[in-house]
C-alpha cells in the first residue's frame, strides 16, 4: 500500500475484514475466489467487503485522508 494514511486505516482492521479487502482489491480476487480461500459462502464475502469499505471511509474521514 503505498498511501500511508490508507495502511494505517487497513491495518487497524480486524484480521478477518483485512483478508478481505487485501485479497480483493490488492490481490484482484474475486468473492466466489475469496470465498473458496476462507471457506466463506461469496455473500459473506461480499457483506464483508461492503461494511469494511464503509468502515474504511470513516477511518479516512477521522485521519483527514483527501478524497
């Protein structure tokens, strides 16, 4: 992760929501992929992703990261 405030917010997450994201967006998995790699049904995944991207956002917004 090359954005620093972003490293801090995505290390601050839960170790279950951080597999997520990094596996998704850093790592261009797929939920069905995702899924098979946690033995998680790809709903899961994909609730997980959208909560943590929320979550996500408002670390940002209380660290001051630009949009």
């Amino acid at each position: 992760v090359n954005d620093v405030l972003l490293g801090q917010a995505i290390a601050s997450l839960p170790p279950n929501r951080r597999e997520v994201i990094l596996l998704s967006y850093f790592l261009g998995k797929n939920d069905p992929q995702i899924g098979e790699l946690l033995h998680l049904a790809p709903n899961t995944i994909r609730y997980r992703r959208q909560t943590t991207l929320e979550r996500l956002k408002k670390i940002l917004e209380a660290l001051g990261h630009e949009k």
